[in-house]
DNA sequence: GATATACTTCGTCATATGGCGAAATATAAA
DNA sequence: TTTATATTTCGCCATATGACGAAGTATATC
C-alpha cells in the first residue's frame, strides 16, 4: 500500500505530471527542467527528489549536471505501469503539448548560460 | 490534465484507495464503507464524493442507502485503467487483505442495524 | 587551495486537505 | 403530515503540501 501511495501522491501535483511527461522524450538536466516548469530551482529539485523516491525517475550525476529520466525495466512494476497510464493518457494535453514544444528551444539553449539566467533572477 | 490529475488526486488518500478496493468485489452501501474505514459518516462522505467526481466509481441511490461501485465500461479510459492498476498493484497489499477479511463480515450485518450503530456513536 | 556554479536542504509562509460534529436534505415509515 | 433515518453539505480545526529565498554541498575551474 505504502509503495502504491507513494506513487499516487507523486502523481497528485500538475507540475509534477508536467516535469515527468517532459522526461518523456529522454533525460533532462535540471536547469532544463527549471526552465520549462518556470519555478524556483528549489522548488523543482523538490518536486524531482519526490518522483525520484516514489520510484517513477531515475538520476544520474554528471560533473556538476544532474540529469534525471523516466524509470525503466529496472524501475517497480507498479512505477513503471503508471509511467505508462501516464504517457497513454496526457500525451495529447494541451499544457503537455506546449510543453513539449517549449522544450525543444530549451534543449538547444547552452546549459551554462540556461543556469546563469537562473542563478540571476 | 485535468482529467488525469483528478483522478491521480483522487488516489492520493490511503482511506480513498482502501473504498476503491473494498469495491472490487461488488457495490457497498455507504453505511457499509463507513463501518469498514471506521470513519465519520460526513468523512466517508466526502471521500466517495471525490472518488465519484474523478470518475473512478459509480453512484446509484435505492430509497434510503445509497450504492457505490466501481466504474465499468461506461467510465473514460483514463479512469478505467486506473482502476485496473490499482488492483493488479494494491490486491495483495496487507491492509487490503484485512480489509477485504473485514468486509466479509461487514456485509453480513443487517444494514438498518449498521447504520443504527453509526448514528448512535 | 580559492572561487564559481549546479543542485539540494532548510526554514518559513500561504494555501490545500482530511478529520469531525452540527445542520440540511431526501426518502421511508408511522 | 409527522417522525425516523441514511447520506450529504457546511463550518471549523489541525496538519500536509507547495512555493520561495538563504544557506549548505559537491564538483569543476582558476
């Protein structure tokens, strides 16, 4: 039960949805993250370290990047099958869909000069 | 979104997950989840409401008592395959175990003595 | 080593949520 | 029509959650 909770909690916040559908295409660095959900750096490692404990991503350090991405064969069953409901059901969401778009200017942005805009404001 | 995030809002109560699940085997009075969940009537209330409103159960009133039960084929997609993964997940979770064993019980109680008992405490 | 930087952790605040009992609603029974 | 009763709605309270900025941590660069 805990496990299935845990899933459904991390399920139960919109930027949190939008921060998993995102990964959807492959991993993303944070910053990257950031800027698309357009909230405090802090704010989004929260939201990441939430899905990271319910087991529906996955992290993996890279100097001073973190990049996180969906889980995989390696992820719980009951994770990865939400994963799943997840992209079969939110695929065609406006919001999504934008924000698949958004990523696409966002991954072509330098990463060093995505983070200093962020350390900035 | 909204849909999706209804309903993942709707999963992220352990009392709501443990009313879906005592529906798997068939509709309950609201007197009946009550008992199950040891809960006020007005909380028991609310959280069926919630569930109906995501669209995870169906509601069917008989003179006094009022039915819930799961969704069938008639319910969105979204919220079908919620339901399934839910039992394919929670079916053999401990407290779901108990509360299955409970119910059991529960179900043999006259109703009108069920509610009785709910109204006097 | 000292400095810069990418991210996380912590403390704080405002709002959301889950719990209850009292009052309201709807239906059955007298 | 009055009374009883099964459920819901409302108002309140305590706790959980999401947001931020400041401080901390870890790694790269000077």
């Amino acid at each position: 039960m805990r496990d299935v909770l845990n899933i459904t909690k991390a399920l139960a916040d919109g930027n949190r949805l939008r921060a998993l559908m995102a990964l959807a295409d492959g991993e993303l660095c944070v910053c990257q993250i950031i800027e698309m959900l357009s909230l405090a750096p802090s704010t989004v490692s929260k939201h990441l370290s939430i899905l990271h404990q319910a087991g529906l991503v996955e992290a993996r350090k890279e100097g001073r990047w973190m990049y996180y991405r969906l889980v995989n064969r390696t992820g719980s069953k009951a994770a990865r099958e939400a994963v799943a409901w997840l992209r079969r059901n939110l695929a065609e969401s406006r919001q999504v869909v934008e924000d698949t778009k958004t990523l696409r200017k966002i991954v072509c942005i330098d990463r060093e000069e995505l983070c200093r805009k962020q350390n900035r404001s």
